[in-house]
C-alpha cells in the first residue's frame, strides 16, 4: 500500500519540480514557495527520484499482486512418509 501511495507524491514532486524551472524561465508569476529551501527545483527533483525509488522498492518488497477470490488453492500434497501416514489414518 506504501508504494501505490509513494508514485502519486512523486508525481507531484516532478511537477513541483518542472513548475519551479517554469518559474525560473519567466513562464509563471508565482511559485508555491516564495524562499527557503523548497525554492529550489534540485530538491523537488531529488525527492521524487527518491520516492519513486522506494516506490519500486517496496513493490518489490511486497511482491506481485494475486488475485485470491479467482482460483481456490491447490490441495497440499504429503511429502513426506509421516505425512502420508498421517493422511491415510484422516
């Protein structure tokens, strides 16, 4: 759940990102932060790399998505001779 919320904050951070370098070519009037250090668009940049990277990483992470409700699971088959002791007696 993490990493689906982490690509739309990255998004934003490039779009922050290109809306600062609108800024610095006279495209916009107005910029979301007037000084400090979210004035520079190297910061909004470096944060949405850095987000998508955990994105990724944490879909890794979890793994790829199954879909449970479509197909039931698949009968255990006994592996060992207790097990198959163990099933003969159920």
């Amino acid at each position: 759940m993490a990493a689906s919320l982490c690509w739309p904050l990255a998004l934003f951070c490039y779009f922050v990102c290109v809306w600062r370098w609108s800024f610095d070519l006279s495209w916009t009037e107005r910029f979301l932060v007037a000084d400090g250090l979210l004035f520079h668009w190297q910061v909004w940049c470096v944060a949405g790399a850095a987000l998508q990277f955990l994105a990724v990483r944490l879909s890794h992470y979890a793994g790829p998505l199954e879909d449970v409700a479509a197909s039931p699971p698949e009968p255990r088959i006994p592996i060992t001779a207790r097990e198959v002791e163990h099933a003969g007696r159920a």
